[in-house]
C-alpha cells in the first residue's frame, strides 16, 4: 500500500511579488527549494496564513540568496506581497519506508533566509 507523505516544508514565507501576467507558478529563491529538497517544476501545495487559502502550483527557481517568494499567473490573485505562506511537497511511498521517513523541513525568518 502506498501512502502520500510530506516531503518538504517551507516554514512561513514572506510573499515578496506577484505576476498575474507571468503564465504559472510560484517562483521561489533557488537556495530555499534546495535546503527543502524541492525540485524545479515540481508541484507545491501553497497555504496562505493571512487568508485561509490553499492552492497547487509548481515551483519555479528564483534567484538564489534573493529570498524571492513570488505568485505568478492565477495564484496571484491568493495571496499579497507580505502576506505569509507555507509551501508543501508530498511523496508517494509504500508503507513500510514511510515508518521512517522525515520529511526536510525548513524554518525561515521574515526576510525568508534560513533559520
């Protein structure tokens, strides 16, 4: 039997933009998504504290060390610049691996560098 888990976890991020015109995703400092094991177009579940809302997107590199957390396309309607979110991966495993598996979890403060 196979059960999703989490994989990853962005701890309270800070929005720094929003691009309605950009076609998709949340762009996110490079250096973040690799301390999460978060790949690049891989999909992201997105919780935002300030409004209650949750969406799926995929993740798109940003510059690295710019602390960079941006919505693009129709994601930017959920969400505005300052507003904190937490951005989730999930993985499929059988059950027996999932016993002992610790998702990467990665705490950030309010300019979104790392703890």
């Amino acid at each position: 039997m196979l059960v999703n888990m989490l994989k990853s976890k962005i701890h309270r991020a800070t929005v720094t933009g929003k691009d309605i015109s950009y076609e998709g995703s949340i762009t996110v400092d490079e250096k973040l998504l690799a301390a999460a094991g978060i790949l690049e177009h891989e999909k992201v579940q997105v919780l935002n504290i300030n409004n209650g809302s949750r969406f799926e997107t995929y993740a798109i590199k940003g510059t690295p060390g710019s602390g960079e957390i941006c919505l693009n396309g129709a994601a930017a309607r959920l969400a505005e610049k300052g507003d904190i979110v937490i951005i989730l991966a999930y993985v499929w495993l059988e059950e027996n691996e999932s016993k002992n598996f610790k998702p990467q979890i990665v705490h950030i403060d309010e300019k979104n560098n790392i703890i």
